[in-house]
C-alpha cells in the first residue's frame, strides 16, 4: 500500500479546560460542532452530573474510536495513536479525558469502547462528514479522494438544521461516496466479499471502500479515482496480473489498476450474479453494529 497519510493533529487533551460555566453555550444553542446538547451521566454523588460539552478534540477521538471499531479492529490506544498520527502519552492523556467525562469504556485487556452515549455523537460526527462527502461529490463534481479531504474542513461548519435540507436535497442516501454507511441507513446492495477473496477471471461490484484506505493509503484512493473505480463500477479480476499484486480492469477499459494484496482486503465487492466460482460470503468488518 502507499504510505500513511499524516494525520492532522488533534489539540492537546492535557491542558486544563476552561469551566464550564464561563465557555459553555445555552442548553440548545449551536457550537462550532453544531448544537451543544445537555446529557447525563450518573457520577460518584448524588444525583446526575452533566457531561462536558465536546471540544473538537474529543470530536476526533469519537469519530476515530467508532472507524476503527467499524473496520471490524479491536481498539486499544497505540491503534488510536497510530490513526491520529501523535504519540501514546498524548493518547493516554486523551482517553483518561473520555472516560472521566462518560464518553468511552477502557476495558482491562486496554480495549476501548463507546459508551451509549459516546456511541451516539460519534454516529452525529460520522454522519455530518459522510453528508458532507456525498454533497461535494453529487453536486459539486469533486472526486472521492477530494471529497474526503474537503469534507474534513467544511463538515464540522455545517448546523443541524442546514444537515437536515442538505439529508432532503441529496434524496437522504444510505452510503456516503465511498461505501460506507451513514450511521442510521441500510445500504442497498447484497453480499459483500474482500477484493482479494476472488478468483481470477471473477466479475464485481465496487460497493465499499474501507475507512483505512481512506485514511492511510490515500494515494491509492486517487490512483483508484483516476482509473475510474467508483462505488457501483464492475471490476474484472484479470489472470494475468504481475505476483504479488491483483489486476484490475474496470468497464470495458483495457488499462489495469494494479492493487496489491494487502490493499485488495480493504476493497468490498458485490460478485455478479451467475458468475461461477464465487467464493461463500464473509461478514464486512463492523456489519454486525450497522
């Protein structure tokens, strides 16, 4: 696979937050995240105690908790460190933040997971990115690859009520442009099966990119986008491709894209129907939370 992204650097969970009574907005008002809702958490004492409202940081450390958890990959802290591109100490600091303001679980064997609570604005922030990727693409033209790093920057600007018209305007999709599930939908397609699972000579649907593609391979992205591989574009698994990489024709085209193993595992098909040789379906990592 192409090398890592860098990961932009969420602010420092270390530093001493501000009280909450001299930064935290009126129950309702919007955020520069959008709308800041008052939860409850049960604390030590009596009675419920607030959560703390979330910070940009802490937006990132959801959305990144529920990818990885939605790859099908345990999550444990050197993985979360590994994703944002900063270093254990910073994500030791971080998730100590989270689990004192009720957002996540740290289990003994150092699994982290989301609390219902922190499982619920996690699924907000996701939905608000891939919304967002689904507008750049069907209304503004922009590749996939562009989308996802457009939707980085433009997303978190956009209020609840203006992500409501935008849901009603792109026709309320199940998937953002890369295949994957916004939290709340049910993608249409079949049975889905790793790239690298077919035979040669096997026909496919592109129907989901993995969010670690996405995330740390994003030169084979573009490399995809430019070969014209989409969500919903048929594959052929050519026999005659170099060891070591799997080749793929995509159409009618007659230049192949070459993916390497390793790669072609992030890549989930749709095998076409009455084709033989198919192999049994294999559950798509984090299906069973979708």
């Amino acid at each position: 696979m192409s090398g890592p992204v860098t990961a932009e650097v969420p602010a420092p969970l270390g530093a001493t937050p501000p009280r909450a009574a001299d930064t935290a907005p009126p129950a309702g008002a919007d955020g520069p995240r959008g709308p800041r809702l008052a939860t409850t958490r049960r604390g030590r004492g009596p009675g419920p105690a607030p959560l703390p409202f979330r910070t940009v940081a802490i937006d990132r450390y959801l959305e990144t908790i529920y990818c990885i958890a939605g790859e099908g990959e345990p999550v444990r802290p050197s993985r979360v460190a590994q994703w944002l591109g900063v270093k254990a100490p910073t994500v030791s600091i971080g998730l100590r933040r989270l689990r004192a303001g009720g957002w996540v679980h740290c289990e003994l064997d150092r699994r982290i997971t989301l609390t219902p609570a922190g499982r619920a604005a996690a699924e907000a922030i996701v939905r608000r990115h891939r919304l967002a990727e689904c507008w750049l693409t069907d209304h503004l033209g922009l590749d996939w690859a562009s989308a996802h790093l457009e939707a980085n920057r433009v997303a978190a600007s956009l209020s609840d009520a203006v992500l409501a018209r935008l849901d009603l305007a792109l026709g309320e999709p199940a998937t953002c442009p890369h295949g994957d599930t916004i939290p709340g939908r049910t993608a249409a397609h079949g049975e889905l099966v790793a790239l690298s699972e077919l035979p040669p000579g096997t026909v496919a649907v592109v129907r989901r990119i993995s969010e670690i593609i996405e995330h740390e391979a994003f030169e084979l992205l573009r490399e995809m986008a430019a070969a014209g591989v989409g969500i919903g574009e048929t594959v052929t698994i050519e026999p005659d491709g170099p060891v070591g990489q799997v080749s793929l024709t995509v159409g009618d085209r007659r230049h192949a894209l070459l993916v390497r193993p390793d790669a072609a595992r992030l890549i989930w098909v749709e095998p076409a129907r009455g084709r033989a040789g198919a192999p049994a379906r294999a559950e798509q990592p984090g299906e069973s939370e979708r």
